[in-house]
C-alpha cells in the first residue's frame, strides 16, 4: 500500500504551449479571412463613365449593392435607419454632400427611391459614383 509523503511535490505547472499554438493558428486565419469576408460582402459595381473624377473630402458616402442593401459609410442600414443618421449628420453639418455608390446593374427606380430619403433628410448636394473602367 502506498502512503502518501510530505515531501513529495506534485506537479502543478500548466503546459500552454499547445494553447498558443492554436491561439496563434486562429489569429493567422482571421487575419486572411477578415479582409475577404469584410470585402466580399457588399460588393458594388459602379457604373463606367469617361469623365469620372476622383472626389476629395466626401463625407457620407451610401452605397447600394445588386441585393438592394444599404450601406452608410461602410456599415449596413435599413432605410428608416439612413433617413434618421443622415438627418442627425444635417445637424452638424448644414452643407453636407452625399456621394451615392449604386450598382450599375440595379434598377433606376430603386436608386431614385434612395435619393428621395436622402432628399427628404434635407441634404441637396448628391454626387453620383461611376469609375473609370469598365466593369462589364
């Protein structure tokens, strides 16, 4: 039979090097896949023009994807939320521009219903995007 002894020291170091390995795994895929899942979900093709110009200091800019999903300074929105954030934008700033992204291939009646909410939150100034290279 086996006694227990006083002087004996159990062995009470916990190993982590197996748990930083994995934590170290997960940050490397996180750091790849973030990027690409950020990127990949609100794609927008903007339509071609020839006399496309590069804009400086927009402030807003909405953008409108194929899905008809908003987006307001790169975060999603609903419509009632743009009214509302553009509104409280107003307050800051009376002579705000919008730069409105729309998807070539969406329908002109969807993009004239945005430009009303935009209207209606009082903002006058709207810049259409377009690029330089044709996306067809």
């Amino acid at each position: 039979m086996r006694r227990y002894r006083p002087e004996s020291k159990e062995f009470s170091e916990i190993n982590i090097t197996p748990f930083t390995d994995v934590v170290l795994v997960l940050l490397i895929i996180f750091m790849i896949a973030g990027p690409v899942i950020i990127k990949g979900s609100f794609d927008v093709k903007l339509p071609y023009s020839s006399s496309s110009g590069n804009i400086q200091n927009e402030k807003i800019a909405i953008s409108l994807n194929i899905k008809k999903e908003i987006s307001l300074n790169g975060k999603k929105v609903t419509e009632d939320e743009l009214a509302t954030l553009l509104k409280a934008n107003l307050m800051n700033n009376i002579n705000q521009d919008v730069l409105l992204n729309a998807d070539f291939r969406l329908t002109h009646g969807w993009v004239v219903h945005i430009i009303d909410i935009v209207k209606s939150a009082g903002i006058t100034k709207i810049m259409i995007g377009t690029t330089n290279q044709e996306n067809y």
